[in-house]
C-alpha cells in the first residue's frame, strides 16, 4: 500500500483512499485517511456507523476495525455472490478493495492514483 508523508511535518505516514463503491442501497464516493490501514478502516465504520439507525449504529461502533472489516466482506460476498477471503487485517482488506477496484490509492497532493500490486497475488 502506498503511503505518503502529510506536508505539515510531521513524522507518521498517512493512508489516502478513495472509496467509490456504486451500490444503490448504500452509494459511497469519498476520501478517508489515516495512519495507517486500522485508521482507514476506523474511518470506513464510522462512516457507515453514521448513516445506520440508533441501534444498527451502535453496533457497528461496538466492533473492532478488523471485525468491521470481516462484516464488510461477509455482507460483500452475501450480496454479490462471491467467494473473497475473510480479512486476517485491516491492510488485507484495503489491499483487496484496491484489487477489486473499490479503492483507490491516492499520491500526496489526492489528485492522481497511485497504486501498487498487492504482494503473492
């Protein structure tokens, strides 16, 4: 996954995605970031989190970014009849959105797209 350092100075790395999965239920067109592939995914749940009702959204909030992730996938398979891999990480599920052309990586200024093959695949 391509990371880039943020202009202001500081030392961390930062994770750039941008999200556009065209889902009717569900229709996603955004950018998220952060520190790493865990933060990006945090991100990606407190966003579905927040279009959840009370209840839903309380739900989402309770699990860990890589039970998210988990969820995602199941749901992911469920609806589209797929067979992907249950994530063991938060990078693996990043790098299959890359691979299945849900995300993108963004370069440090977030304008052009800057990816790379996801290793033993």
């Amino acid at each position: 996954m391509t990371r880039r350092k943020p202009s202001q100075g500081a030392e961390r790395t930062l994770v750039k995605l941008h999200l556009k999965i065209d889902v009717k239920e569900f229709p996603v067109d955004e950018v998220v970031e952060g520190a790493n592939a865990e933060a990006v995914v945090a991100a990606m749940q407190k966003r579905v989190a927040g279009e959840m009702g009370f209840l839903a959204g309380a739900f989402v909030r309770s699990m860990t970014p890589l039970a998210f992730a988990q969820e995602a996938t199941r749901r992911y398979n469920t609806a589209m009849k797929d067979n992907a891999p249950t994530p063991q990480s938060c990078d693996e599920f990043v790098r299959y959105g890359v691979e299945k052309g849900f995300a993108t990586v963004l370069d440090d200024g977030g304008a052009a797209p800057a990816t790379e093959p996801a290793a033993g695949r």
